[in-house]
C-alpha cells in the first residue's frame, strides 16, 4: 500500500468557462494584497470583539454602528476585489479606488452617527447630510450586490428599490405605503429593515465566525483531507470514485456553502476520476452536480441561509440543524444508492488498489479536522454557543494543525492565507446581503409583504395542495434567476407566513422553500450546478442537466413530506418520527432500484419490475399509516415472489 497516496493525482486540467472561474485572485496582488489583508484582519478583530464582548479600552460598540463598520470595511474591499467588468479582471481601475474611499466615508459616517440615528429617528427624518450619505450608501449597497451576485439579483433589487415610490398607485395588493426619494434613502440607509436589516445582523453576529471557519479548513488541507477519507472509506467498493465524489461535496458543500465553488473545486478532482472508472462524462457530470447542491443543505453549516432562517423563525440554529439532517441524509443515500445500482448494473470497479489511501494513516494525518467539525457540531447543538461555536472549533483547529501535524504546520503562509480567503468570502456575502437587504426594506415600508400572502391564501381558496404548489412554483421560478439567500429572504416573508397560516410546522414550511429554491441547480432550464459541472466532465450541459434532475428527484418529494409530515423533520411524537423515517428509507431504496433497474438481493431487473419499484416508492413518501401498511404487505408479497421467480430461473439455468 503506497504511504502517501494520491487518488486524484492524474486528473487533466480543465479549463472553465470564464462564469465559473474564480478571478479574485488575478486582482489580489501588490497594495490590493496587503490592504485586503490588513484592513480584512481589522475587520475580523472588530466582529470577534463584538461577539464576545472584548471592550477594549471600554470601547463599545452600538449594534447599528458595527454594522456599519462591518460595511465600511468589506463592502469597500469588494469593490476592489470583484471587477466591474469582466476586462478589469486583472487590475484595478482608479474607478474602484473611488468606490472604496466612498465606501468607507459612507459606512464610518452612519457608524459614527449610529446612536444620534436612533436617538433622531434618522430614518424618518433628518438633515440634508445624512440624507446624501444615505443616498451613496443605497448606490454602494446596489453596486455592490451587482458585482457580488450579478445582473439578475441587481435587477431584482433595483425592481423592489423603486418599488415604494410608485406602490401608492399600484392595484390591488400590490398597494402600499409610498415614500418620496428622499424618505426612500433614508429608511433604507438608515432603518433598522433594509441595509443593515436581518441579513446583515445574521451575517454580523454570526456568519462571519463559520466562514472563518470554512476559510481554515480549506487553508489548512480540510478538502483534501475529506476527499482521502472519503476515498479511503468507500474508494474500493463498486463504483468507488462516484461515492466518494458524494461524500466529499457533501462534506466541502457543508462547510462551504456555495454550489458552484463545491462544483468547481471538488469537481476538478473527481468527474475525470469518475470517467476513468466507467461512468459517462453526463452521468459524472450529473452526480458531482447533486453532491454539491446537496451539501448547502447538509448540516452542521448549511451556507447562510440556514442562518437566516434562524432569525426569521427566532428559534435557536442549532433547531434548523436538526431539523435538516434526516431529510439531507435522505437526499444522500439515494444518490449514493444510484450510482451503486449503476455501477452494479453496468459492472463497474472500484479504484485501483494503488490508489486508494490508508484508512488509519489517513485519519492520523488529520483527525483534527473531524475533531473541529465534532466539536462545532457539540458547541452547536448540545451547548447552544451559536455565536461562539465556530470561533471556539476554528482556534481547535489552527492549534491542532500547529501541535500536531507532521508536515506542513500551520504558518505564517498559512496564517495570511486565512486572512486573505476569510476577507474574499466576508466582502462577498457582506456585499450580497447588503444588496438584499433593500428587498426586505421594501417589502417591510410598503407592507405588501403581508399583503402578498394573504392573496396566496386566498388564492389557494382553503386547498393546501395549491397552496404548496404556488409555493414550490415560486420558489423554483425565483431560485433560476439569484442566489440562494435572495430567493429565500423574500419567500421567507411573502410565502413563509402563507404556510405557517395555514397550520403548517413554520420550520417545515421554511426548509419546504429552502429546498425548492435549490432544485433550480440541478434541473433544466437553468440547472446552473449541472451546467459547471458539464463543463469539467465534457459533456452536453442539458443531458447533464436532465440526469442530474434524475438522481436528484427526491429531493422534489421531501419538501412536500416535510409540511405534511413534520415527524421527517424530528418534530412530533417519537413513534411517528420513527415509522416516518423508516418509510421515506425504503422509498430511497425502490426509488434507487427503479432508476437505476437494479434491486438488491436479486440483480439487474426490467421495466415492469421497475414500474413496481416506483409504485413501491410512492406509496412509502404518501404520509399515511394506511397507505404504509398497504404498501409494505405489497412490497414484501411482490419481492418474495420476483426473488422465487429469479431463484428458479437462476435453477433452471444451472
């Protein structure tokens, strides 16, 4: 067995269309390098000190003033890492300077007016001063979210920016209260719902602690070290390398939070090994695709959305953790079970002896990194520290890495590094929700918000199942055209309050959005997870797209299953949780088996038993006890007698 394996070694180079490239890195060098460094470590200083409460030199900060430091320092700082244009990707213009410098003036300024904001009530009425800063600060907050999160997410901030200036002449529910440019600014400059709203605090109080976090874990060697353990484990089994590509997005997607970066980073590594194992270049593709869209919704992290919907909710995070892993783990096994029935079917191997690690020698080279993510999760779920989690689990791992790791401590490269790609990721999800935050102000100054639901509830005229059909609709529809948080921030308060009124688990009713927003990575037209994906893998972006959609189609039943049945979700009486996990099992089981035509125990199987299969599975994901009893006495009857029926062909043969 080879001491210092490398699985993934032979992997040729792709290059990606220029969409997915990350090009930060062209713009970081020189005075742009030490300046994100050292004004991104002051940053990170200024939240560490206002989590845990430091005061130094009994300085304190109000909430609303750091917040708006928190602005100033990487909302100036992603002006100088993400272009404005694709041409400028390499430098930056005098242009950007100007932004910055703004950037800064603009978010000191409200800082240090922070407490005669509230005191005046600002936001309603104040000076012409405030009111030309809060001006600039709206222009920033908008620039920001186009060069973090694109044309589309920029057209829908500016469609709700504008919104309340002509909302008192709009028909029906779309009415609302209006405000003239000047109250538009300040409200949302200056209020406590817009720019430095509940997206913000989210990302102020406690965001930025797991992204530091996952910044550690990449500058350290957590990715690869997920990626040798995943292969370690199931590298050898058939169909290896696609397994082990599921269980390493799982792992990077958890921590990481992006679809695309998980696609691209992890992707690279493992579709050409998929290839090489027999896996079509679609099919390779279509699993890396899942495995990362998966992992923004597998805990311990679950990207910032998880997060958000804390606050929203006003129930502890580690609730949502909880309450997302038996559906996430679900949403695993069925692709892990695909592609095993595939690579049984189609008699695939599993990677080559020399190529697999050591499973002990890959744990004693890095057992710190499941010590942290142990730790977090303890921290998270059974101490209740959400704030100081991450924090505590980041300085476990730096100590760990220095203490205890052979080669390649953890340095002073190391140490910049985690500055650098910690700064990266803060300016981005600070410029990103900054830019939604004016979607929330918006919909909170006008109450259209409230109106809009109640119109869906009087739409869907009493019927749930319309009612969850408009939600997963709208959230598929708005989950095509922005981000992940945008989609879910304003679904959380035009559509989550709609479900909630009707009865439903007001978690159920949130993951139920979380999870439709999602599924427009995998399925066509969109399917933007697919389409990275075909890029390193070769293939047709939309048959990628359409198999993607194939191995991921649970996930377009769990969301359903989840506000009808909350037991899915761990929430109701023991022996429903039990029953209800236990039939969504299986269903994965004979979902998997039809798919892939392959049934465990007996072998490769045609269409009419896979026809069975897939009523088997229906009758499991229906919540009702009647029809579990009825479709478990069918499926034991029905697999005895294709078990005998096979058994005697195999006698007959023999």
């Amino acid at each position: 067995m080879a001491q210092d394996p490398k699985p993934f070694a032979d992997a040729p180079p792709v290059e990606l269309d220029e969409k997915f490239q990350d090009n930060t890195d062209k713009r970081l060098k020189g005075v742009v390098y030490w300046l994100t460094m050292i004004y991104g470590a002051f940053g990170i200083s200024i939240a560490i000190n206002q989590t845990f409460n430091i005061g130094p030199f009994g300085f304190v900060l109000l909430d609303n003033s750091y917040y708006y430091i928190l602005i100033a320092i990487f909302l100036s700082l992603a002006f100088l890492i993400f272009p404005a244009v694709k041409r400028h990707s390499e430098y930056v213009p005098f242009y950007d300077w100007i932004m910055f410098a703004l950037t800064n003036f603009a978010g000191f300024y409200l800082a240090y007016h922070g407490g005669e904001m509230v005191e005046r009530g600002w936001d309603t009425v104040a000076p012409m001063e405030p009111t030309i800063v809060a001006a600039l600060m709206c222009f920033l907050a908008l620039e920001g979210v186009r060069r973090a999160g694109g044309i589309i997410l920029f057209g829908v901030c500016i469609v709700f920016f504008l919104f309340p200036l002509w909302t008192e002449h709009a028909p029906g529910f779309l009415w609302g209260i209006g405000k003239t440019p000047p109250e538009l600014v300040r409200s949302y400059a200056m209020g406590f719902e817009s720019i430095v709203g509940v997206p913000m605090r989210v990302a102020g109080n406690i965001l930025i602690g797991f992204l530091i976090f996952g910044a550690a874990l990449v500058v350290t060697g957590g990715g690869e070290f997920f990626m040798n353990f995943a292969a370690a484990l199931l590298g050898k089994s058939r169909g290896g390398p696609a397994k082990v590509a599921i269980v390493a997005s799982g792992f990077f997607g958890s921590l990481s939070g992006s679809v695309i970066s998980n696609v691209v980073t992890t992707g690279q590594l493992t579709i050409p090994t998929m290839k090489r194992a027999g896996y079509p270049a679609a099919y390779a593709g279509a699993v890396e695709a899942c495995a990362s869209t998966g992992g923004t919704l597998m805990p311990p992290v679950m990207g910032a959305v998880a997060f958000l919907m804390a606050e929203f909710l006003n129930i502890p995070y580690a609730d949502i953790v909880i309450a997302a892993a038996v559906p996430s783990l679900l949403f695993y096994a069925a692709l892990l079970l695909q592609v095993d029935g595939y690579a049984a079917v189609n008699g695939l191997k599993g990677q080559p002896a020399e190529e697999i690690p050591d499973f002990m020698e890959t744990i004693k080279g890095g057992w710190f990194y499941i010590f942290s993510l142990g730790l977090l999760v303890y921290l998270l779920v059974f101490a209740r520290l959400e704030l100081y989690a991450p924090y505590y689990a980041t300085v476990a791992l730096l100590v760990s890495v220095f203490l205890f790791r052979r080669h390649n401590r953890f340095n002073w490269t190391q140490f910049k590094a985690l500055i650098i790609e910690s700064t990266k990721t803060i300016a981005n999800i600070i410029a990103i929700l900054a830019g939604i935050g004016v979607i929330v102000g918006s919909l909170a100054f006008t109450g259209v918000g409230g109106a809009f639901s109640r119109e869906l509830v009087g739409i869907a005229q009493g019927s749930l199942w319309l009612l969850l059909v408009m939600g997963a609709l709208t959230s598929f529809l708005l989950g095509m055209g922005v981000t992940v948080s945008a989609c879910y921030i304003f679904l959380a308060i035009v559509m989550g309050p709609a479900l909630i009124e009707f009865g439903l688990d007001p978690v159920a009713s949130h993951l139920f959005i979380l999870y439709w927003g999602m599924l427009s990575y995998i399925t066509p037209p969109v399917a933007l997870a697919a389409v990275a994906s075909s890029v390193i893998a070769q293939s047709n972006q939309m048959e990628t797209a359409f198999k993607a959609m194939r191995l991921g189609s649970i996930t377009f039943v769990l969301p359903f299953i989840m506000v009808l049945t909350p037991a899915l979700i761990l929430r109701g009486d023991p022996f429903d949780v039990v029953v209800t996990i236990t039939a969504c099992s299986i269903a994965v089981v004979l979902l998997a088996g039809g798919f892939e035509g392959y049934l465990y125990g007996i072998g490769p199987v045609g269409i009419p038993i896979r026809a069975l299969l897939f009523a088997g599975a229906a009758g499991f994901l229906y919540p009702s006890y009647t029809s579990y009893a009825i479709t478990a006495a069918a499926t034991v009857g029905a697999y005895t007698v294709i078990y005998m029926t096979q058994k005697g062909k195999r006698s007959a043969v023999g």
